[in-house]
C-alpha cells in the first residue's frame, strides 16, 4: 500500500488529528475543576477544519483503486457540514456547563467530530462497502450522543430506538447491496454503474438501498424513530441529528442515484416522487398536532427532508446537487437558530411544550423577534433565505424532466408549503397572541447561545440575497 495517498486525504487527515488533539486535550485536563477554555479551543479547532475544507483543489482525487474518491461538489459539502457541526458545538456550551453532563463534555466533542468523520468517509467513497463502513462511523457514535444524558429516561429509550432502528436500516440495506452485487459482481461505484442493467434483482437491490438510507434521512414510512428520538434526546444532539446528519445522506443518495444507478433511472425517479410526496404531507399534518416542541421540529424535519429531495426527481445533476447543498447550508442556519432558543429555555425552565411560548414576547422580545425569523425561513417566507432556498429546489425539481409529474409534484410541495406556514405560525402565535397561563420571566442567556443566534440569524437573512454563496456551490458541483 502506498500510504502517501493519505496526505491527499486532506478533509480526514486534518479531522482525525482533530479528534487526537480533543481526546488528548480532554484526557490532560479531565481533573481541572474549571475548564471554561474548552469548548471555544474546541470551537476553534472546527473553524480550522473548515477552512482545511475549502482549500483543497479543484480536481477529483481517487485513492486506494477508487475506493476514496473525493469531488470538489463532496468537499463543499463536507466545509456545509463542518459549519454546522460547529454551530453545534457552540451552542452545546450551556447544557454541558449543568451539573449533570458536565464531566462528558469531552465525550460530547469527541463522538461529534466521530460522527462528522464517519458521514466525511460515507460522502468520499468509491464502493458500497466502504460506503456502509462510513454510515456505521457516523450511526454508532450519534446513538451514544442520544444516551448521552443519561441520568434521563428519555434519553434512554430514545438511544434505544435509534439504535435499534439504525440497524435494523443498515440490515436491509446490506440486504440490498449483497442484490446489487449479485446482479453485476461489483462493488465499485465505476464498474457498477457501467453493468448494472434493469432485471428484477437490481431493481429490488436498489429499493432496498434506498430503503435503508431513507431511514437515516426520516423519509416517510421509514420515520417511525424520528419524534420518540428527537424528544428523547438532548436538545443540542436533536438538533445535530436534524440537520447534519440528513445533510450527509441525503448528499449521498442523490449523488449515487444520478452516477450509480444512472441505468435505473426511471425506477428510482418513480420510488423518489412516491416518497417525497409521503414525507411531505405526512409530517405536515402530523406536525399540526404536536404540542410537545421538539415532536414538533421532529415532523418539521422530516417534511425539510421531503423538499430537500425534490432534487433526486430532476434531470440536472450540477443544478440537483447546487440546490441542495444550498438549502442545507439555509436549513442549518434556520434550524440551529430555533433549537438554540428551545435549547436556552429547556436548560433555565426545563420546559419543551409549545405553552411555555405563550406570551414570551412581553418578557423576552429580542428571543421571541428570532424564533420569528427562524420559523419564517423555515416556511418559506420571503424575503428570508429559506424562500431562496426552496425556489431553487423547486427549479432543480422539474429542470430536465419535460414531463408532467415533476411539476405535479412540485405544485404538491407547494400546497403543503402552506401547511407548513400554518403550524410554523402556531409558534408565532403562541409567542405573540396567546396569554394562557404565566409568561416565563424574562432571563439572560449565556454568552455562547448569542454568539450561536447571531451566525444563525445572519445566515437566515443574508444568505438568500448573498449570490456568491450559491455560485461558489454550483461551482464546485460543476467541476
């Protein structure tokens, strides 16, 4: 083996010395009594990570006979992911400051950046077994962080449901791929997508692929998990789960089915339409009834994984891949800017039910002013970045396809983006209409949840309006 082909892996080398110098940062200083130092050398470390990420070239680097095989589009991601894994961090700061979890703060950091690894190999690489290797690094450590409050119940059986329906999930799609195998005797991404031909075993392989990574996306039949573990878990890792995690996958299966199972077009347009349209209006209505916030965000995330794979059902791959990096990166700004704000209120009340809401404009203005915004980008509402980020899906929806049902179901999205507007707004509503009950007190939040709402919500403002952000994406897809 030539191991000089690791220095061109420039995203994972530089992430695994990451996670030696927190484990040896950690173990060094495990006895201090005062560690407030840690989560922004923590921080730090991350924003290096990105930059690492951006710089790498423009070229496509295949390693190990193509079983790594990094895109400029893939590395981009990867820099999306790393922004986002760093709002988490930050805003983990509060919750890892309690009593309680304080001494697993290093575990906390170590199994993110365990998870962010895993999804960096799973989006690099070149054969479906080390695309499965990737997925298990990022599953196995992400079911720890759901137990990792442990001194809860809910985070109990939440880590519990999760792990059991991750593998179950990577159980069928094993089952699919050992299909796909069979019907053209290769595992390698090239030499697949050159023989694989429509017949009854490579169709069947290929549902059941889709099948399992529809699990970790939460598309609708496969999200049975996503409430009782969103609930369950803390604030900080349900947040990461709803949006770094879905990013990763949902790259991934979009890249594989336009390059991988180019031949099985038409079978997999026809599976993605079905399930986009399930998750969409499934999780919709479902979110209407949710009066527990975080069962509330949970359907809320499984309608955005619906949008975000519109993209799968157009004839545009460079379009398809550009607007989806671009509303990850606009989900993980909105997203992260409402769990921030429920976070910051779980940990000084320890409530979670869309009640506490009521009335928290009187007391907290500027904190009810940014739920707004966030929600309102979330729904669509222009002139917010998620209004962009939706018409761009909307647009690598039907780009390419001149048949009547990628509109069909792109004019289903957009009926159900008004449903989604009518329960975004039940928050609103809670926060500035509703006086049901005592208001919470007004309270001050810590110095790392401002820093946290004020990426985000610059990010939800100004990234809409900000062209160089979507070009530089399409660039990238376009190389």
């Amino acid at each position: 083996m030539n191991y000089s082909q690791f220095f061109y892996m420039i995203p994972e080398a530089t992430l695994v010395a990451l996670l030696v110098i927190v484990f040896i940062a950690d173990f060094a200083s495990h006895g201090s009594a005062n560690r407030k130092w840690f989560n922004p050398f923590v921080c730090a470390l991350l924003f290096a990570q990105l930059i690492f990420n951006i710089c790498p070239g423009e070229e496509t680097v295949s390693l190990f006979g193509g079983m790594y095989t990094a895109t400029p589009a893939a590395n981009m991601m990867k820099s999306v992911l790393t922004f986002g894994t760093l709002i988490v961090v930050l805003q983990s700061r509060n919750w890892l400051a309690n009593t309680e979890t304080n001494k697993a703060e290093g575990e906390f950091y170590m199994l993110t950046i365990s998870t962010l690894l895993g999804m960096y190999m799973m989006m690099s690489a070149g054969d479906f077994l080390m695309f499965v290797l990737g997925l298990e690094m990022a599953s196995v450590p992400m079911g720890c962080m759901v137990a990792l409050d442990k001194w809860r119940n809910d985070s109990a059986e939440a880590a519990a449901k999760f792990i059991l329906t991750a593998t179950f999930s990577s159980g069928v799609m094993l089952y699919g791929i050992s299909f796909l195998y069979g019907a053209t005797g290769h595992l390698y991404f090239q030499d697949f997508a050159v023989t694989v031909r429509p017949t009854y075993m490579s169709v069947m392989g290929m549902i059941f692929f889709i099948a399992g990574l529809g699990f970790k996306i939460s598309l609708v039949p496969f999200h049975f998990w996503t409430a009782d573990t969103y609930q369950g878990a803390p604030t900080t890792v349900t947040g990461y789960l709803s949006v770094i995690s879905k990013g990763a996958a949902a790259f991934t299966l979009v890249t594989l089915l336009y390059k991988v199972f180019f031949a099985l077009t038409p079978v997999w347009v026809f599976v993605m339409m079905i399930l986009i349209v399930l998750s969409i209006t499934i999780a919709n209505l479902m979110a209407i009834r949710q009066s527990e916030l975080k069962r509330f965000m949970a359907f809320s995330s499984i309608s955005q994984a619906g949008y975000i794979m519109l993209v799968a059902i157009g004839g545009n791959y460079v379009m398809s891949i550009t607007a989806l990096m671009y509303y990850v990166l606009i989900y993980i700004a909105a997203n992260m800017s409402v769990f921030a704000i429920i976070a910051s209120i779980e940990n000084q009340y320890g409530r979670t039910d869309m009640a506490a809401y009521n009335g928290l404009y009187k007391t907290n203005p500027k904190i009810a002013f940014l739920m707004t915004l966030a929600l309102f980008s979330l729904g669509g509402i222009p002139p917010f970045a998620g209004m962009f980020s939706k018409f761009f899906v909307f647009l690598a929806a039907v780009d390419g396809r001149p048949t009547f049902w990628p509109y069909c179901i792109v004019f289903i999205a957009l009926v159900n983006t008004v449903v989604s507007l009518y329960y975004y707004l039940l928050i609103v509503k809670a926060m500035f209409i509703k006086n049901e009950g005592e208001a919470l007190p007004c309270y001050k939040m810590d110095n790392a949840t401002k820093a946290t709402l004020i990426i985000c919500t610059a990010g939800v403002a100004f990234f809409g309006v900000a062209s160089c952000i979507y070009e530089a994406l399409h660039s990238a897809a376009a190389m």
